[in-house]
C-alpha cells in the first residue's frame, strides 16, 4: 500500500540519509522506495528516475552545505572567517559523507536551479576571501585552491588516506595556516 502524503522533498531527505550510511554509490530507488514501504514506480511521481534522485540529493545538500558555511563565515573576516569555514566544510563531509559526495559534480549548464543553489557555497567562500584582498577578477581561482586544499584534506581523512601515527589535527591545523599565509601574502599574491 502506497504511503500517503510522500513528497518530493521526503524522498530527498530519505535517499540523503541513505547515501550518508551506504555511500552514494548505494543509492538507489529501490533502497528509498523500501524505506517508505512503497512500490518504485510510486518513486517517479517525484523524481525522475535515479539521475533525478541524485539530483534532489545534490540540491538538498548544496542547500545544507551553503547554510552551514554561511552561518560558520558570518560576523568573521579574514583568518577567523577562513579558519570557521574551513571547519564547517569539513565538519559537513564528516557528518554527511554522501551528501558531501554528492556536491562534487558541478551541475550541467541546461539546470539554471541547481546551478543557483550550487552557487550559494561558492558565493561564501568568495565574500571569505574578499577579506584577504582577492579581487572578483581572481575569485574564481582563490576560490578552486581553497575548495581543491579542503577537499583534498577531507577525502584523504574520509578514505583512510593518513595511515601516520601523526595527529591529523596538527596536520589540518599546519594546512589552514598555511591556507592563510597564502591568502594574506601581500607580495606576490598570484590570487590578488
């Protein structure tokens, strides 16, 4: 018997959780439609198949991660801002390691909504980085090596990737300094 009342976002949030337990790898119709007890055509009603799925997904997590970083940045600038950032992002894909995932593939330019909810996140760590002085004509490459130093961090920690006995959170704590001496480097700065 269908359930009554399921909706577009229901499923969302249903298969976000899924994908934060199994993997997004394991996401699937079925494993969503089996949560709520229903059939998987009942599933088509609100999303298009599993690209649809995954595409909810990713809206909902864009939307979550863009919140989380924004209230991390807000009332901050400069290394304080970077440093709450940079742990928000990285608490985010601790806490959601499918929804994390999910947000790795930048939305195809035929999808003007994702691409909008895609761009909040990408709009905070700008206004983070304006504080260091990088200019909108240098955003978009201050912007990657941020993104491209954090995630390569989370991945890393997320896969097993530090197999050292060494204190990952020195290691984090030496990236983030770091991060900031590149940012604040006043002579030179090829992102200013």
């Amino acid at each position: 018997m269908p359930r009554a009342g399921l909706t577009r976002r229901m499923v969302a949030e249903e298969a976000a959780r899924i994908a934060d337990e199994r993997g997004l790898d394991s996401l699937s119709l079925s494993a969503v439609a089996q949560r709520f007890g229903v059939a998987v055509p009942s599933l088509y009603k609100h999303v298009d198949g599993l690209a649809g799925l995954h595409r909810e997904v990713a809206l909902l997590a864009a939307a979550e991660f863009g919140d989380r970083i924004r209230a991390a940045a807000t009332g901050r600038a400069g290394p304080d801002a970077l440093r709450s950032v940079a742990d928000a992002y990285r608490g985010y894909a601790h806490d959601h390691p499918g929804r994390y995932a999910v947000l790795q593939k930048a939305p195809g330019s035929d999808d003007p909504e994702a691409q909008k909810v895609f761009y909040a996140p990408v709009e905070v760590l700008a206004a983070v980085l304006r504080g260091f002085g990088v200019g909108d004509d240098r955003a978009v490459h201050a912007v990657r090596v941020l993104r491209s130093a954090l995630h390569g961090f989370v991945d890393l920690e997320a896969r097993g990737g530090f197999g050292l006995p060494d204190d990952t959170e020195e290691t984090y704590r030496i990236l983030l300094d770091g991060l900031v001496r590149a940012f604040q480097d006043p002579a030179g700065n090829a992102l200013r």
